[in-house]
C-alpha cells in the first residue's frame, strides 16, 4: 500500500466530535456492532473519531463491514474505516481506497497479514456501498452487494493487539500522529457485523445495489485467473475502415484489460468477432461461430445500426433477437456474461433513415432490464454529452465512429465496468 502522509489541520479534532453522529452498540438479534448512519462531508483534512466504540470491534476474528460513501475527488490513498494501535508503527486494520481500488488490509506492527486490492474502481463520484467479509474460509471484497473479490487468506480486528483508535475518514500509527490516508467526499454510513453477512443481507445494505451481473464482471476483472472476452457486432465493433489508423474501441479495451491492468503474464484474451453488415438477425443465426466458439467468460454484444435498414428487422425482431442473444449467452458452458452495448447515434442529415435508431437503443435498454444484464448506452452518452445534438466530430461518414468516436465508446466502456484510471494511457488519451 502506497502511503499518503497529510498533517491534521487546526481545529479537526473538534471537528471529528461535531461529526461524530450516532455510533453505537447494537443489541443482540444480528445486528451491527457499530452503526454510524449520520452522513459526514470531508475535504482531505478532517475525520470522525469513534474510538469510544473500538473495544466492542476488537476481539471479533470474523464479521462484516460495510462503508457507504461517495468521493469527490481521485486521491492516492482515502480511508473508509480505519481500527489502529496509534503507538505502534503500522498496525491497523484499514477499508479504504488505493487510487480508487478497494483496499482492505490488516498489518500487526508492521508485519503483513491481509492486503487485497481490486483493479475495479471506485472514486468516480457516485455513491457506492462497498463490504469485507472474513470468515475461516477466508476473505472476500464486495460492491452494491455483489463479491467482486475473495482470498483464502484471513484476518480481521483481533489479529491487531492494541486497538485503541477507530475512525472514518484517517489512519493513524505511531509514524504519522496526525493522522494519513485522508478522504475526501462523503462518508454516509459505516457499520461492523460480528457476523458474516450474506449476498442478499449485502444487497440489503446497499442504497443503489450492483446487478448480479456486474459482480461478476468485476470478479472476472479482480481474478488471476485468466478469461476470454468476446466482443460482437457489425462493423462498428469490427472497427472497419473508419478508425484511420488509430484502435477500435475493442483494442482500447484490449489494452486497458491485458496490459494495464497487470493481470498475471496477461493472459485474458480479447477475441473482436464484429463482422462489418452484421445484424441481429445473423448474429442469431451465427453465434456458433461468433461466440459460442471461443469458450467466452464475457460476451458483449453491440448491435442494431444494420437493423434499422434491414427488411423485417423492426424493433420488435430486434427485441425477440436480443433477448435471444442473452439468453444464449447464459446457456453457454460456464454462464458467460453478457453485456449489451448500444449503437451511437448517427448525422440525421446524412443518415435520415437511420435517424430512428433512438429507438433500437431505448428497446436494447428495454431487454438488458427484463434480463437483468449490465447495459452500457452510448447512444444516450453522445447525446447528453452534447445537449441533445449528434457530435458530428466523433464521426467519420455520419455514421461510423471515427478514431475519437471510437475512443469515446472505450472510455464509456472502461467507466461502467469500473476500470477507468485518469493515470492511465487509455483513459488519459488525447487525439488530435
């Protein structure tokens, strides 16, 4: 864990007492241990002091913690919950945020007994629910209610003899008596369980939960194990001729999962099966050959910009056609994922009969919520990210994303499925 020093400013410890909201010892009947419900606003500097409730964490050797919270800006390192021994050097058990990646880690007088760290994100400004559970069968990461993460590897508060301090928002050790690690944003709830918590008491817990779906891409993301992802199409995604040179947005995606995010020996393999003139119809017809041959653990699948042109493919065959893609994603061997991506709008002045393709997007979202699949819309991202109008400059035909066009479907990609890094070279790309 990479450490982020910052000097406590005057007047914080008074500070932490007005922000002390309700902190309390909870009855029996499986409720948390400590609850503090009273959302607190920190700018990088401040901090809640519960250290009146640690010695009711500090013996449990298994349990849940569950943090609700909100950033709002992208530091190297944020504290959700920190539990310490502030006379000691680096004895902690620590729920915080490593460059956005949830962090949990448990060290006794600097010796490492839990660090685990997801490549997914979370410091995107939205308000996310984020939980460990640690048991004898070991530990395990979730978000919105859903495991994105899990080891064999186990420790929690009793691991760490000493405790003394508890706080949202720092840590604190015998190295940096002013504290370190500090958030920034809101910090709206955060409770300890004596107990583990399963998924649906997780999805409970959590104001916006995460579709089952989007866990399971995440916990693809967050593994070591390898996984083949297969991205489907027509020429869009086949990113035929209109890229000038420049990736399509399934090679940014290949970059950013198979390089960047230090997956072991890069290993994942990225298979871009878009056929230029596809439509949902042939795609149907030769999944066989488009997915089902690839042994995927992801399938997504963009589609409709042919639909529209296409005799008989009207919304509703385009309807009865997706929901016939995912299922047969599912059917697969091992429950592959799928997601649904939505074509970019197109030039109306250019492209008048496909001018209705607002409406293949709207029966896309349609599906992805009766099947419960993750969506991802750019036709709606084009278009509210330039008042309502066609950006014509991510066109290279009216129709065909040009390279920046290209680079706006990866950078959507990359933020629902919680990867975006401003540090990284995908995300930070600029052309000209």
């Amino acid at each position: 864990m990479r450490r982020r020093s910052m000097l406590l400013a005057a007047g914080a410890a008074a500070l932490s007492a007005q922000f002390g909201g309700r902190a309390f010892a909870a009855a029996s009947g499986g409720g948390p241990l400590l609850d503090h419900d009273t959302p607190v606003d920190l700018d990088g500097s401040e901090y809640v002091d519960l250290s009146n409730q640690v010695g009711a964490l500090a013996p449990l050797t298994a349990g849940t913690i569950v943090v609700t919270f909100r950033t709002t800006s992208h530091n190297e390192a944020m504290t959700l919950l920190s539990a310490s021994d502030p006379t000691e050097p680096s004895s902690d058990i620590t729920l915080n945020l490593s460059g956005g990646a949830l962090q949990f880690s448990v060290r006794e007088k600097g010796a490492v007994l839990v660090n685990v760290m997801t490549r997914t994100r979370y410091d995107d400004g939205l308000r996310h629910t984020v939980a460990v559970t640690v048991d004898s069968w070991g530990t395990r990461l979730h978000a919105g209610g859903r495991k994105v993460f899990e080891t064999a590897r186990r420790s929690f508060f009793a691991a760490v003899s000493g405790l003394s301090a508890l706080a949202l928002g720092r840590n604190l050790d015998s190295d940096h008596p002013g504290g370190e690690w500090f958030c920034t944003g809101t910090i709206e709830r955060a409770a300890v369980w004596d107990r583990v918590l399963d998924e649906a008491e997780l999805v409970a817990q959590s104001p916006r939960p995460d579709l089952a779906d989007l866990g399971r891409i995440s916990t693809v993301l967050n593994s070591d194990t390898p996984a083949t992802w297969v991205v489907t199409g027509d020429s869009i995604t086949h990113g035929a001729l209109h890229t000038n040179g420049w990736r399509s947005y399934p090679e940014h995606w290949t970059e950013r999962v198979r390089w960047e995010l230090g997956k072991p020996k890069n290993r994942d393999f990225v298979i871009d099966s878009g056929v230029s003139g596809a439509t949902s119809a042939e795609l149907v017809a030769m999944f066989g050959e488009r997915v089902t041959a690839f042994s995927p653990r992801v399938v997504s699948i963009m589609i409709g910009t042919n639909d529209i042109a296409t005799s008989g493919l009207g919304p509703e065959a385009y309807r009865a056609n997706l929901v016939s893609l995912v299922r047969s994603v599912r059917a697969l061997p091992g429950s592959p994922v799928p997601v649904l991506q939505s074509p970019n709008p197109v030039d109306p002045a250019k492209w008048p009969g496909r001018v209705g393709l607002s409406r293949y997007a709207q029966v896309m979202g349609e599906v992805a919520a009766e099947q419960n699949a993750v969506f991802i819309d750019h036709h709606d991202d084009w278009l509210s990210g330039n008042g309502g109008q066609v950006p014509l400059s991510l066109l290279n035909d009216g129709l065909h994303p040009d390279e920046r066009g290209h680079h706006r479907l990866a950078l959507k990609m990359i933020k629902d499925l919680r990867v975006f890094d401003i540090d990284s070279r995908v995300c930070s790309l600029r052309i000209p």
